[in-house]
C-alpha cells in the first residue's frame, strides 16, 4: 500500500495546500525520503527485504522509488515556468507526470514478475505522450515511434518466457526459485533482452538520442533519471529469481555491453547537439552498470545500484542545464553555445560542478559506485581491465569536453549585450543535486 499512501497524500496536498506550498512540500519531502533511503544501502538486507503478495521494499526498490520522486519533483519545479507559459494544456502535463511518477512507484514495488511487466510496459504510455503532445520538433513523432517499437518488440520474449513459468510453476513472484525451466543462452537471451533494450546498451540504443532531444525537459528528466533504471532493476530481480548462470550468453553480453560503452563514449565526441551528447554518456554509464548485474556479486550488485542512483541524479542535472541553455541561446548546438562564463556565470557554475560529477569526482557518489562496478567487472575477469579503464578515462574526457565547449569561446554574435536573468529554480536543483550527491559520496565514504 505504500505506492497508494503516497497518491493520497499528493491529493490531500493538492486539495487542501496552495500551489507553491504543495510543490515545495513534495520537493522537501522527496529530499527526506531520499535520504532515508541512504540508510538501507548500506544494511545487510540486500534483496531480503520485507516481501508480501503484492508489494516488495527492500533496499533496491525502496531507492529507487525515493529516486523517482525525488526526480519527478525536481522535474516538475522545472517546469514551473514552461507550464506557466503553456497555452497547450498545462494541467494535462501536470497529470501525465503524476501519473507516471505513480506507475513507477508501482513498478518498483511489486513483488510478481507478471506484474512488473505490466507496469513496464504501461510506463510507455505516459512518457510517449509526454514527448508527442509537448516535445520541441516535428521529429517527435518518429522519436516516439522507435521508442515504441524497440521497447515493445524486444519485451515480447519476456512475456512468453513469463508464460511458460506461470503455466508450469503457477506462480511468478520475485522471492520463487522456478527450477522446472531449464536455463540455457536462450532462455537468459529472453529474459535479458527487455531489459538491455531499456538500459540500454550500444546496439539497442538508437531510440535514446533521438527521444532525448525531442522531449521536454521534464520529460528527458525522468526519461535519463528514472525510467533507464527501469532496466537495471529488471535485470538484478531477473537474475535473481530465475539464477541465470550461462557462461556463452553472459560472455557475450558483458563484451556486447563494455564494448559498446567505449563506442558509445566515442560517439559523444562526434555529436553537435548538447542532449544528444548527455544521451550518449548515459549509454556509457549504463555499460558499467550491466557489468556489475552479470558479474554476479553482490557488491557488483551494491554498486549498480549507487551508480543507479548517482547517475539519475546526473543526468537528470545535466538535462535541466542543457534546457536553461537553449532557453539563453534559443540553440543546443555545440557549434553556437558559446562564452557561457561571461554571459551566464551561474549557468556555468552550475555545469562545471556536473560534469565534475559525471567524470565521478570525489568526493561524489558516482565515484564509489564506478569503483564498485570496476572491481566487480574485474572479479568476474581481468580481461576486461583494459575495456574498464578506457571507458572511465572517455567518460572524463566528454565530461570536460562538453564543459570546455559549452562555457568558453567568443558568445555569438546575436547574444552580446543581452542581459540573461537567471532564476532561483536553477541555483536550487543544480545545487539540491550536487548536495545529495555529495552527502551520499561522503557518507558511503564514511561507512567504507
């Protein structure tokens, strides 16, 4: 009943608050209830939570559901002032975001394999509509179309491997050990495919980019910070419940993944659009995040899930950014963001002290989990020391790549002599981001 508890109170806040009570009460609260969150990291629990028929929390899902409200908050304070502008329907923006922070909430939560694939499929509805009905170009249409297609074509073998289970086992929940499946390549292929695609990993991720950079900025915020999640968690509640232990197709996912990571941390040198630069990173990111899942290591596992979390944050920071700074040049192209030091310094700032956190910079959250997934990865084999090495020393050379481009140089031409009025709500997230992580970095650092 916890995602319901929730429902009710945002009603009751709505009903009874004013709006700008109501969304600093839900900012603050979202702040509290992921720092609460912090604690379970660190507990020995680990899957082993408190398990009933319908719902699970342990430390896996109760951080993920504080970090997809943490988000949706910071995405809609975001928005504020689009929404404010919006001749288009504000209040059914509003709602598409509550209700697709609520289907997550439940996606999290729920303790039946069978269920989880229905929220996964369902939250596809929202964010479409989110990115056909408010994104920024005609090009929406075919975004919202390779999204559908790619998620939906690559979640139909998980749902006749789903199936199969529940006619054989009669029962689906993530705490069963279903042993009447034969578990080869094919059927951890299967399983794994949805998951990869949502990930997503390098060769599956041509939907990415492209939805990024149509949607609207609360949506690529929840898109980069939540919904990408969505597959990791699978993948460690997959390997889980069903012990998918075979060696060819786990060898050919983590070459897949890690090599795909590096390609996909070169491309980002290649890319003029400053979202579809952040887009690429995640596809990076994410690389290492599908190494600690298959090495199979709870620690790997651990880490995953503070990269998860570390990462949401980023990359949901650096897509705020991006948005305030195709509101001052009235462009994303690298080739025209220019001279942000001395046309927007606190823009500037702001995207110096992320891409510091996305390069994992101490003393940040990002780097105790990428030294967690890089010692799992070199557990499972020292073969891929050199892909591991290699991808963290691209994932800091874009970082600071994308900084050096965006915030020095000439300003262009049409942006001299115009007075840029910076607002609260930027300092606020940018700083609130950088805070939490922080916080988090130290205290994992701390407890280690």
């Amino acid at each position: 009943m916890f995602s319901l508890s929730i429902v009710g109170v945002l009603l009751v806040l709505v009903s009874g608050l004013g709006q700008s009570v109501f969304w600093w009460s839900v900012l603050w609260g979202c702040v509290l209830m992921y720092l609460v969150s912090m604690g379970l990291w660190y507990s020995s629990t680990g899957l082993a939570g408190c398990w009933s028929d319908f719902l699970v929390i342990d430390n896996f899902s109760f951080s993920l559901m504080s970090l997809t409200i943490l988000v949706s908050g910071l995405s809609m304070l975001a928005s504020v002032r689009d929404v404010q502008k919006m001749g288009n329907k504000p209040i059914e923006f509003v709602f598409g975001i509550l209700v697709l922070t609520m289907v997550l909430v439940f996606c999290f939560s729920v303790s039946s394999l069978l269920n989880f694939y229905i929220m996964f499929e369902f939250s596809l509805i929202p964010i479409l509509l989110i990115i056909l009905g408010w994104g920024y170009q005609p090009e929406r249409l075919q975004a919202g179309k390779y999204m559908l297609l790619y998620t939906v074509s690559a979640s139909l073998p998980l749902l006749i491997l789903i199936i199969v289970i529940l006619v054989k086992d009669g029962s689906v929940f993530w705490g069963w050990k279903f042993l009447s499946i034969k578990w080869g390549w094919l059927v951890t292929f299967c399983a794994s495919l949805a998951f990869l695609v949502k990930l997503p990993i390098y060769g599956f991720h041509l939907w990415l980019p492209k939805a990024h950079v149509e949607a609207p900025v609360a949506g690529s915020m929840i898109l980069a910070g939540v919904l990408l999640k969505l597959g990791g968690y699978g993948l460690i509640r997959i390997f889980y419940t069903l012990s998918l232990f075979s060696t060819l197709a786990v060898s050919i996912i983590f070459c897949l993944g890690l090599g795909g990571g590096i390609i996909a941390s070169m491309v980002c040198f290649a890319q003029n659009d400053v979202k579809a630069l952040v887009a690429y990173s995640s596809v990076g990111h994410m690389s290492l995040v599908l190494g600690g899942i298959y090495s199979n290591t709870e620690w790997g596992w651990l880490g995953c899930l503070l990269m998860m979390v570390a990462h949401g944050l980023c990359s949901s920071g650096m897509f705020f950014l991006a948005s305030e700074t195709y509101k001052c040049y009235g462009t994303r192209s690298l080739f025209l963001v220019k001279g942000g030091l001395v046309l927007i310094p606190g823009v500037a700032l702001c995207w110096f002290l992320m891409c510091a956190i996305n390069m994992a910079a101490p003393p940040s959250l990002n780097l105790w989990g990428e030294l967690m997934l890089g010692i799992s990865v070199l557990s499972y084999s020292t073969v891929f020391a050199l892909l591991t090495g290699v991808m963290t020393f691209l994932s800091g050379l874009y970082s600071w790549y994308l900084y050096s481009v965006t915030q020095h140089g000439q300003c262009p031409l049409w942006m001299r002599g115009v007075v840029v009025i910076e607002e609260y709500s930027l300092y606020l997230i940018s700083f609130l981001l950088v805070f939490l992580l922080s916080v988090a970095g130290l205290a994992l650092m701390l407890f280690l």
